[in-house]
C-alpha cells in the first residue's frame, strides 16, 4: 500500500528533521557583519540560539577578529592573547553547550570604543526538549514549553500535508 510507504517516511522524516531542520546560522549582524557602532544587544534580543545552531562572524580579514570570553572579559573587554583569536574573516562557531556564551573583537579600541561585542544565552537542542517526556529539566521551563509547542505544530502541520497528499 502506498500510504503504508509514505507513513513509514513521515515517521522516518518526524525523527530526522528535528535533528537538521532546526539547526540554524546565524550571520552575527546580519548584513552588517562583524564590525564595530553595531547593536549587538538589539540583534541578539529577538533571536533564539539553541545547541546545534551556528554564528557565522563575517568580516574583511585583518580588520577584526573573534574571541571568545568569560562574563568578566565581556564587561571590561579584556581581550586574552591574540593567538586565541578567530581571524578568517569567516569564522563560523557551533554552539556546542547551553548557557552563556560572550565574544568581542580584539582588535584596536573595537570592543571598548566601538561596542564590539556580542552575548548570547544558548538555550538546549529541540530534540533534547522534545524527547523528554516526563518533568522538563530543571532549567528554563517556558524555552521547553515553547519549543514543544513548535514542534508539536510542525508535525501536524507535516501530518496535515501527508493527509492531503493521500486524500
Ligand atoms: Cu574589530
């Protein structure tokens, strides 16, 4: 039966697209790229980082560059040492854990004068938030409510589509 063939692959295609469909890249500063008198709070506001999800610093190489710091180097923008510098031009980062995280140009006066920097707070992966039937983690409860929600209308939607497909 061909609607047997077709279930099977919405089931496969249920568990595999959370995996790659929810990954997102994110060109920090969108058009304006990685540069300096960019908003950066207001950029990030909006948006939602999960694990899995990629920030892509663009910039003319040798112009800027790309650290990686703690809460404290953020506020002062203490800058470690240049060896530790992402400096492409294109340097794209995998956020790999939730929490946190804090970037900031090292170059120049970029970061104090200029507001070159960025923070984030990377929520879980999808799947992770989804899988977990029984009481959500302790962490941020309305994020996983939010993104099982999403989800759940995702797959309706995907379900609604394969409906009408055999209908
Ligand atoms: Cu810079």
């Amino acid at each position: 039966m061909a609607s047997m063939n077709l279930f099977a692959v919405l089931a496969i295609i249920c568990i595999v697209i959370p995996r790659v469909a929810f990954a997102t890249e994110y060109i920090v500063g969108d058009d304006s790229g990685w540069t300096i008198k960019f908003d950066y709070a207001a950029w990030a506001k909006d948006k939602e980082f999960r694990v899995g999800d990629k920030l892509v610093f663009a910039y003319p190489v040798g112009g800027h560059n790309v650290h990686k710091v703690n809460a404290t180097g953020f506020k002062e923008c203490i800058v470690p040492p240049e060896s530790e510098a992402l400096s492409s031009g294109n340097d794209v980062i995998t956020l790999a854990t939730p929490g946190n995280k804090w970037y900031l140009c090292g170059v120049g006066q970029h970061c104090t004068d200029g507001g070159q920097k960025l923070s984030i707070a990377v929520l879980p992966a999808f799947e992770e938030t989804w899988q977990a039937p029984s009481p959500a983690p302790a962490s941020p409860s309305s994020a996983t409510g939010i993104a099982t929600s999403r989800y759940q209308i995702f797959i309706v939607a995907l379900i609604t589509i394969a409906m009408a497909i055999i209908v």
